[in-house]
C-alpha cells in the first residue's frame, strides 16, 4: 500500500520474470529505499539483490532525453518529437508502399518488466502491413511453444510448474537461485532442501547454487540431456512405471513413444551424457514412486543441442508418469493476456522472407535477422524498428548484427538508454522509463491463482520521453492508418464506461478493420478518464471483459463480483484500483483440462518429428574437437547480471568484469592463477575475460555471463566497456532446426594465457 508519510509507494521490479511487488521509497526523482511489497498476491514481500539497485536503471548516464537522427558523418543531432515523427512515419510508408510491407520487421515486446507496449506494437504491425516480428522469446521458449501445440492442441498452452506441492521437484537446467523463475525461489529451495519428505533433482553440468541444494545431483556433459533423458524415460517405460490409468484416460499416441523409447540404448545414453546407470534409475524411481512431481526447465536445455527435442522429452517425463493437470505437478493455466499467440501448422504456413524459416505463433527467430537482411533478394528486409531490446548485445553474432544493420534503409530504436543498439540506428527515440509511466508484464503463469499486476508511474516522464502507447499512437497516426479522431468515443468515455461500452461496440462492429487498432483507439479515447496517469492501460478495459466472459467462474472465485459484462467491469475496476496487483482468476484443477485444446481434450503424445529426432540420436556423436578443446556455456545468470536493463557498472557488488569460470585441473594444465587473463576464442571470435578458478564446473567446461560488454561514459564522458559481450563468440548457424533457438550453452571454444 501507498504510505504517502514516507512517501513508500508500490510498484513491482523489472528484472525477471517474478517481477516481485515492491515498496520504493521515492525521494524527488530517486528511488532512495525499496523493499519487497507484501500486499503483493504472489510474491508476498519477497526480493532478491538485484532489485535492491534497481535505482541504477532508473536514473544513469546513459538516459537518453531528446530524439536523435543519425547525420552524414554518423553522429547524431537532436531533432524534436514532432520532426522524428514525421520523418519515421514518412521512411516507413515509402518503404512500405515501394518494397511491400514484408521489407519491413519489429524487434522487442520483450523485456522483464514492460509488456503494456506489446499490443501497441501490433498495431503499428499492422500500419507497416508487416508480420515480420522477432523478439526474444523466439531464442528460448518457440522450441516449447511448438511442442504444446502438437501436445495439447494450441501453441499458447502453456504448462507452468506446482513445485510448492510436489514431493519430488525436478529441475532440468535451471538454476533457480540466481534465475529465479519460481516463486520466491530462495525460500522455496531452502524449505525443500531441509524437508526430508521431498526431494530435489538437480540435472546441470555446473555445481550450481540450486544444484548443491539438491538430494541427486546429474552433473550431466552440456549438451547430452536429449541422451539422459531419454534413458530416464526409457528406464521408465521398461520396468513398466508409467502411469497407465493416466495415459489411457488423457492422452492419446503412447503406443508409438513407448515403442521409440524401448528402442533406447540406456547404457550407451547415460555414458555419452556423463551420468551412472545407477544414478538414471534412482532419478527415475523417485520420479514415478513420487505422489506428485513437478518439472522445471529453462535455458540449459533450450540454449543448447536438441534444444526443440529436450523441451519435448521433459513434458513426456510429467506425461508419462501423469503428473499433469493435478497439485504438485505441471499444470496448464490462464493468461490474462497470452505472451503468444497460436498458429496453424502446414501448407499454408507463414515463413520468412529470405531463409523461409516458419514462424512458430507470431514470432521469428532472432537467429535469422541478420541473414534476412544482409542479402541482394528484392524481398530482403530494409526497415526495421526496435523497441526494448538491445539485440547487437543480447542476440546471437553480434558482428552478424552489425554488418546486416549497416545495410538497413530505415533503424529506429526505442529505448530509454544510448545502448549499443541504439549507436546504429538512423533514428533513436527516447521512452519514459518503466517508474515513469503505467507497466505491467504478461508473465501471468500462476495455478490455480493468477495474478495481473499494473503499475502505476512513480515519477512524471524524464523531460524530452514519452510513453510507448503516446509513441506508437502518434507513429500510427503520422502513417495515416487512422481514419478519424474518434470524437463521438471520446464524448461516450467522458458519460462513463457503460455509454462507452455501448457506442464502442457500435463502433467496432461498423469498422471490424480497425480491430487491430482498438489498443490505440482505446487510449486516445477512454484512456484520457483514467485515474493515475493509467491511459496507457486503457485496452485492459477490453482485456478485462474478454477473460471475464471467457472464465467467469474463475473470476468470481478470485474476488470480483457482477453478472455478464459487469464482471468484467468489476475485473477492470480491480486492476486500476489495486497498486499491488490483484488476483484475475481461480481455477479448480479439473478446469485446466479445458486448456487441453484438442477437439477430443486429450494430450496427443506422439510428435512424429521428435520421434525421428530421437531415434537419429547417435551416442558416438564427438564432444569436442582437437581445435577447440572446451565448451563454454555463454550466458550463465549470476547474482550481478539482468541481462542488459542495467547499464552503470557501479550496481554491481562484485564480479566486476563477469569472470570466466574453469575448473582447476584444467587451470592448472595451463598455468593461468585465477583472476588472471585468458583468451577465449570462437570460430565466430574472441575475447579477453578474467579468470575464476572454480570445482563448480566440469574438466574441460567453461563458462561466462551474459549482460556484460555494455559501454557507459566514465566520469570524463568516455565510454568504456566492462566485462565481455559473449555475442562475440557466438554463430547464427549454430541453432535449433525446427526453432531457431540458439546454442550458448554448447560452444566450442579455446583458451590462450594473455597478459592484461
Ligand atoms: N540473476 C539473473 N537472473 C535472471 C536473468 C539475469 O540476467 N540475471 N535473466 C532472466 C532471464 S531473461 C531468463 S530466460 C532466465 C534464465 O534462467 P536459467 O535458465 O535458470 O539461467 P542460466 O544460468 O542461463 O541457465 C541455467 C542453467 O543451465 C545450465 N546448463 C548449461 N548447459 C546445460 C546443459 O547442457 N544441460 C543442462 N541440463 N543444463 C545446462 C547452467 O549451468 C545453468 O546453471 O533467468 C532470468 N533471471
Ligand atoms: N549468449 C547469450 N545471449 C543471451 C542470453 C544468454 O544466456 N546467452 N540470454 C538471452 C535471453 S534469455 C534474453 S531474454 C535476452 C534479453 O535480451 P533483450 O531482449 O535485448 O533484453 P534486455 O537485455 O532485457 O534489454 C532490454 C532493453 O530494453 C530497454 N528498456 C528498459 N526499459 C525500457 C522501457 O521502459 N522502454 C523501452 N522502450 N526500453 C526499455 C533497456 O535499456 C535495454 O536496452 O538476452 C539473450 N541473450
Ligand atoms: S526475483 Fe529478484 S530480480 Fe526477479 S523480480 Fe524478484 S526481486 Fe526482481
Ligand atoms: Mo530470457
């Protein structure tokens, strides 16, 4: 709750997906004190670290105050909003109307924290007649999103994980204590860790912080959890352990993935993964002897070889043994609004431009950007506008990234800071931070109880920003997309939101066309008599309406009252009313099988593809090459990164420059003392990072953080760099067939001694 005294206002953090509830004391504009909000309904007071600094992002060097257009001898100059916007608006339509809206592309509705720009982003999707959207989601989760779709029917089914109720909890490269990605994962581990009726599985190459908690511990060769987890499945289906009640009642295809996995060379797999037979059939009992088992999984098997294939292996591991859809097992759950959409497979599916990689829901792959930019097809893309990311750090190849954005026509970034990204573009606009405007996140992935929370500004914008929802209107407007200024809306919104709901679905039904529209004719039309600075909220009025409709039951359970459309008045009203966040639905778990999509609400097991893949696993695969002897896992979550929302180095408490991490024989083989310096290099580059001297990881295994290799000014205005982009190393080629996801965790590489 606000406490005006102290002046202790509620907002949430940014960076991760928990985006705990927060308490901040504001002095002026700085963000003197925070502290973990307990009014919040998930994460009831709970913070890490990370958040405790969360002042260095919101006040820094780097905030960008005025609009910037690229001259001739590549600096910039500032130019006012009303120029940037005439010109953007006016290179978008040109480029549009002479090259087709496909040579157009979006970059963001990413980020930990600021999702509230995302169905403004499709809108100006739709003005630039483009479907080319890329994001960061499609580098980890469309492998997942691809597998629920053929398992469940819907690719925005999505599974989240009941690890509070489960007596065996699994987790599969995940690190929990530094990544978070449960609720309150520090507490959560602890309790588990101490429980001695519940049991954790660790399945990680790395000693992690999470791992050393662990009761069993598979500290498995990176880049072999497709092998191990086929011999757990495989010791599964053979002494007979599945749950075959479940499989009969709620799936259909088992037949076919038994057959594949009692094909399984179980001795040879757990060999080439690292681990003892033994170690497979203890990890298998404990599953399936388990009353209730939950699986987590994250980047360690997405950022990695077989990447689409190990998100399918892990759900058949909560399938086979039925631990699905019931407490203490993972559950398919309600979005208020789904992080992704669904798209049908086949003939007619869209694919990209140039490389004809299909996308997977809406999204393409970051790994193909570069390529379908830099390239002399007539449909290559020329245009492309950034908001939230900063993908010349984040995204595979960072040389890739720059060679194909020099050959852009048209770069705009949208950012609240001078990234490295933002260096590139002809075009940088600068946005009101995620405390200066309303924000939420689309991260809703609680069972049975969800939660929605807006954000309220705690600051007036930085003079010089705007807000995305202002930012896109006024794009969308300059490229003439819209055909009035709404004026009998605006007159229905100022009688209130009864006589507006009205005439808005007459204005609706007479211009269906404008429906890709409606979040910007929302803002400028309701959004205005929005308490708290919230217009940029104003298309969660429909949002609201639309869940409430579709899962009435659920709402009311979750506290809001009303028949038809006033509960879903009743839903809105609670979350412009309710600084803390507020729960949006209840389910019962018999519920979630509504979920199931399939015409016949049964899981459908056998994936076709996967099955090939799984049966073209070959155990003699080579590990390393004589070239490049380690692997180095490249993007390890640490206590003092957030990927690459902070920029000051200053908010960092140690690991200054994001060391590198080698086990000590090898260290010893070649004489480097740790924090030393060493070369590491790709076949795609090199760089020079510090030495830690580490047993947490495996002989001939490496790693870095990612995050790191930002530049920011020093106290005389020259930007240095600290700690390496691990971008530099990393290859477009080396990714994910079926999805594109790219392999970081799984590069070759060598080390050379140097001195710094
Ligand atoms: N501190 C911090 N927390 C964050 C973030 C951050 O930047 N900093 N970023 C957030 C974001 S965007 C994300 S997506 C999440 C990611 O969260 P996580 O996926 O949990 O984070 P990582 O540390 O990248 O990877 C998890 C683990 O995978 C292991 N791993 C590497 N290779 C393999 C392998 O071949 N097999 C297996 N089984 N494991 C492997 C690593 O050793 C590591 O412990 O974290 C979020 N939380
Ligand atoms: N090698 C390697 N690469 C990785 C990873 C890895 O493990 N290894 N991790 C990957 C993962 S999982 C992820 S999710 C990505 C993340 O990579 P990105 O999608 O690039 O996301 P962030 O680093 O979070 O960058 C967010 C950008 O948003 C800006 N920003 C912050 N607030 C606002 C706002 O309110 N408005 C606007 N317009 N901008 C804002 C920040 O200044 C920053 O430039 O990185 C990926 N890259
Ligand atoms: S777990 Fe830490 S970084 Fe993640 S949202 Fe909560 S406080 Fe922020
Ligand atoms: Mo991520």
């Amino acid at each position: 709750m606000s406490d005006p005294i102290n002046n202790w206002q509620p907002t949430a953090c940014i960076l991760c997906s928990r985006n705990c509830g927060i308490e901040v004391e504001v002095q002026g504009r700085e963000m003197k004190r925070i502290r973990g909000d307990k009014a919040h309904p998930i994460s009831a007071g709970y913070l890490c670290q990370k958040a405790q600094r969360l002042n260095y992002y919101q006040n820094h060097a780097d905030r960008l105050t005025t609009p910037l257009r690229r001259t001739a001898d590549g600096t910039f100059e500032a130019i006012s909003w009303d120029t940037a916007i005439a010109e953007i608006a006016g290179k978008l339509v040109a480029l549009r109307d002479t090259y087709g809206g496909e040579s157009l592309a979006y970059f963001g509705g990413g980020g930990q924290g600021n999702h509230l720009a995302g169905p403004y982003g499709k809108a100006l999707r739709t003005a630039m007649q483009t479907r080319n959207y890329y994001s960061a989601l499609a580098q980890e989760k469309t492998g997942g999103f691809w597998v629920d779709g053929r398992l469940y029917g819907r690719q925005n089914c999505h599974a989240t994980e009941d690890v509070e109720h489960a007596d065996v909890v699994v987790f599969i490269g995940t690190n929990p204590w530094q990544s978070h990605g449960i609720r309150n994962a520090r507490v959560f581990l602890r309790e588990l860790h101490k429980d001695p009726n519940r049991k954790m599985i660790v399945i990680d190459p790395r000693r992690t912080e999470t791992a050393a908690l662990a009761d069993l511990h598979l500290q498995v060769r990176p880049g072999t959890d497709a092998f191990l987890l086929a011999a757990i499945l495989a010791t599964i289906v053979r002494e007979g352990a599945e749950d075959a009640e479940f499989l009969a009642s709620r799936t259909t295809g088992f037949d076919a993935v038994r057959t594949a996995l009692l094909d399984v060379p179980i001795e040879a797999y757990a060999k080439r993964a690292g681990i003892a037979v033994e170690a497979v059939q203890q990890a298998a009992r404990w599953i399936t002897n388990a009353n209730r088992c939950a699986v987590r999984t994250d980047l360690g098997i997405e950022h990695t070889l077989h990447s689409t294939l190990n998100q399918y292996l892990r759900a058949l591991l909560y399938l086979l043994t039925g631990n699905f859809n019931r407490p203490g097992g993972n559950v398919l759950h309600t979005a208020l609004i789904p992080l992704m959409g669904h798209l049908e497979e086949g003939e007619q599916q869209k694919r990209s431009a140039v490389t004809k990689f299909p996308f997977i829901t809406n999204l393409l792959p970051p790994n193909i950007l570069p390529a379908e930019i830099n390239n002399d097809d007539s449909s290559r893309t020329r245009g492309l506008l950034i908001d939230s990311a900063n993908p010349l750090v984040s995204m595979p190849d960072t040389q890739a990234y720059r060679e194909a954005f020099a050959k852009l026509d048209l770069l705009v970034v949208i950012d609240v800071a001078m990234t490295e990204t933002a260096q590139l573009a002809h075009y940088v606009l600068p946005a009101s931070s995620q405390f200066e405007k309303a924000e939420a996140t689309f991260f809703t992935m609680e069972f049975p109880a969800n939660a929605f929370h807006l954000r309220r500004p705690l600051f007036e914008p930085l003079p010089g920003t705007l807000t995305e929802p202002e930012i896109y209107t006024r794009l969308i407007r300059a490229m003439g997309a819209l055909p009035s200024d709404f004026s009998d809306l605006k007159a229905a919104a100022g009688q209130g939101r009864l006589a507006f709901a009205m005439a808005f679905q007459k204005f609706m039904k007479q211009q269906p066309e404008l429906a890709d529209f409606g979040p910007v004719i929302l803002y400028e039309t309701l959004g205005p008599t929005l308490p708290d600075g919230l217009a940029g909220a104003a298309y969660l009025w429909a949002t609201a309406h639309q869940f409430a409709a579709k899962h009435p039951d659920a709402v009311r359970r979750a506290g809001h009252k009303g028949e038809g459309a006033m509960l879903g008045e009743s839903l809105f009203e609670s979350i412009i009313s309710s600084p803390s966040g507020v729960l949006f639905s209840v389910n019962e778990y018999e519920e979630a099988w509504n979920f199931v999509r399939h015409k016949d609400h049964r899981i459908h097991l056998e994936i076709p593809e996967m099955l090939a893949e799984l049966r073209e696993l070959c155990a003699d695969e080579p590990e390393r090459t004589a070239d490049y002897p380690f692997v180095l896992m490249a993007g390890e979550r640490r206590s003092y990164n957030a990927n690459t929302i902070y920029r000051d180095p200053a908010w960092r408490k140690d690991d200054p420059d994001g060391a590198l991490r080698i086990h000590p024989d090898d260290a010893a083989l070649m004489s480097i003392d740790n924090g030393g310096w060493v070369q590491c290099e790709s076949k795609g580059g090199a760089v020079i990072a510090r030495v830690e001297i580490t047993d947490t990881v495996l002989p001939g295994v490496v790693t870095l953080p990612h995050g790191y290799g930002l530049e920011y000014p020093d106290e005389n205005s020259i930007r240095k760099l600290t700690g390496v982009n691990i971008n530099e190393l990393t290859s477009v080629e080396d990714c994910d067939a079926l999805a594109g996801t790219p392999w970081h965790k799984h590069i070759p590489v060598r080390l050379s001694l140097v001195t710094k």
